[in-house]
C-alpha cells in the first residue's frame, strides 16, 4: 500500500509548484488582482522568459489562469486548488492537534514522576484509576498484563531506516505554531523532487524535557532527499527497542506511554532517552479514533533477557 494514495494526485502538481520560493511569490502578487507578466517579473532578478516558465508550472497546477485582456495577457490567482490543498491538510493539522494534547500529558507525567521520586513516597493502590503514575505503579505489580488498548509489547531489533525529516528544537508552548508549516514544507519538497514516502509519518523526539521539545517529523524514503531548507535526510536507528502499537484515539496517548514505560520497567529493561511514534492510521483514514493506531517505539540501553 503506498501511503501516497489517501491523497488526490491532483495535489502532486499543487504541492510541487508550491516548494519554489518565487512561484509562492507569483500567488502572492496575484492574490492582490490580475496582473501581466511583465508586472509579475518586475521583483525578481530574472529574465520574462524565465518568468513565463514559473507561470506554465502554475497554469498545469491549475493555481493560476488567463484574463480575457489579449493585449495585457493578464494572469489571475484560482482559488480551487489551493482550497483543496487546505483541506487535505486540515486532516493532518487535528493529527497533530492530537500528538500536541498527548505531548502535554506525557510531560506533565513526567513532571510528577519526577516529584515523586524524590519525596520517594508510593501511591496508594486505592488512588490507581485516577493518574497516570497510578497506571505505571499497577502494571509493575503486573508485569504480566498487557496494558488497555495497546498490543502486546515485544523487545525487537529495529532495522535502520532512510527518512526525510525537519528537526525542530522549540520551547514547549511554541509547539502548534511551528508543526502545521513544518509538514506542509516537508510535503513539498518530496513532491517537488518526486520522492513517495515508503511508511506513514513519524515523530523522533530526542530529547524529553518539560519545557523544550527536541525532535525530528519526518517519513522513511527510499529515494535520498536533497537537503532543501530545513528538509534534511535522516535516518531512524537500527538498535534494540521495545515496541507495541496503541488503538484509540490521541487523547489516550498520555496514558497509554505512561503504561508502556511501566511495563518496560517492570521487565528490567533500561529505556534510552529518547523514543518515536509511527502514526500508522489517523483521522486522514476515518473519523472513528477506535480505527487509529500509532506505532511505539523505545529504545533500550538495557534489554533484560526474557
């Protein structure tokens, strides 16, 4: 299955005359009214003709058209195409509206594990169903139940994997301003250079801090992108890693790694510090959160052996 087929093909053109910084430009100016080609070259440092080959790229993609004005040969902005291009991405803006309720979970956990441990105080098991420090103590005295919602967790090797990806190091509260642009970029540049993603799209977080948010958004490729603004390739690792997959909707997230650290604790394997998430299927695949599913996956610096 090619992860490029939820979307329309149309958008392969929208999306490619998109990525050039000049051809944005060339909507910009349109977006104010009509205007010739000779008005539309007067910015920029380059010759009509060169002018005139941005403009046919825009005409196949449909985001532009000719007035009726023979003499003046105006071009006008159309709205269509980038209207669908909006609305194929509003999917992925409340994916990651999701990802951001379930970043601000995890660290808020975070945050209180690390009170709770240096008060070295123990949650009583009457308290269990009220926080997700509760649901990490109840699966360490259970080491042997698979938390709710979530597959059965294995120890595997994972394989190293070529990815494309945008590397984002912002403070925690900046987090839905910068995510939205960051995949409508990254989208473009593959388009742009005809490069398919091989697998669905990823979150690497490098570091996890309360307050700054060090991580990589990105998808595996076979194809090795060229460095284009902030797209860069990349590689996921191949090292020894604890996986399971989650069902359910993005709210549930917070938890769900809460229990998944729990049971990776209760086997005696030692997580690394930073970990990523596969989102396999989101509300791009159906509106039903029971349908979606992500992908865990930690690394170990210590693998107990089973």
């Amino acid at each position: 299955m090619s992860y490029m087929q939820t979307a329309p093909s149309h958008l392969d053109a929208t999306f490619a005359a998109l990525a050039d910084p000049t051809r944005r430009a060339i909507l910009a100016r349109l977006a104010t009214g009509e205007a010739s080609v000779t008005e539309l070259a007067e910015p920029f440092a380059m010759t009509q003709p060169a002018i005139s080959k941005h403009l046919k790229v825009l005409e196949r993609a449909g985001l532009i058209s000719r007035g009726h004005d023979a003499q003046r040969r105006p071009r006008r902005l159309e709205a269509k195409p980038l209207a669908e291009a909006t609305e194929w991405l509003e999917g992925y803006r409340r994916h990651w509206e999701g990802n951001f309720q379930r970043l601000d979970a995890l660290l808020d956990e975070m945050k209180i594990t690390m009170k709770e441990q240096r008060k070295h105080q123990k949650i009583d098991r009457g308290d269990h169903m009220n926080n997700i420090d509760a649901l990490k103590e109840q699966t360490e005295k259970e080491p042997t139940d698979t938390p709710r919602n979530l597959d059965e967790p294995r120890i595997v090797q994972s394989t190293a994997q070529q990815t494309a990806v945008i590397r984002l190091t912002i403070p925690r509260e900046e987090i839905r301003a910068v995510m939205g642009p960051a995949h409508q970029e990254l989208t473009a540049v593959l388009t742009a250079q005809g490069i398919i993603p091989t697998g669905p799209r990823f979150s690497h977080h490098l570091k996890m801090s309360p307050d700054i948010f060090d991580f990589e958004v990105g998808v595996p490729v076979l194809t090795p992108v060229s460095a284009t603004g902030r797209v860069q390739p990349g590689q996921l690792p191949a090292t020894t890693v604890a996986r399971t997959v989650y069902h359910g909707p993005y709210e549930g997230l917070g938890s769900a790694w809460g229990e998944f650290d729990a049971w990776i604790k209760a086997g005696g394997h030692t997580p690394a510090p930073n970990l990523w998430e596969c989102y396999i299927t989101g509300p791009e695949s159906g509106p039903d959160p029971a349908t979606w599913s992500t992908e865990f996956n930690r690394p170990l610096t210590r693998a107990n052996a089973q």
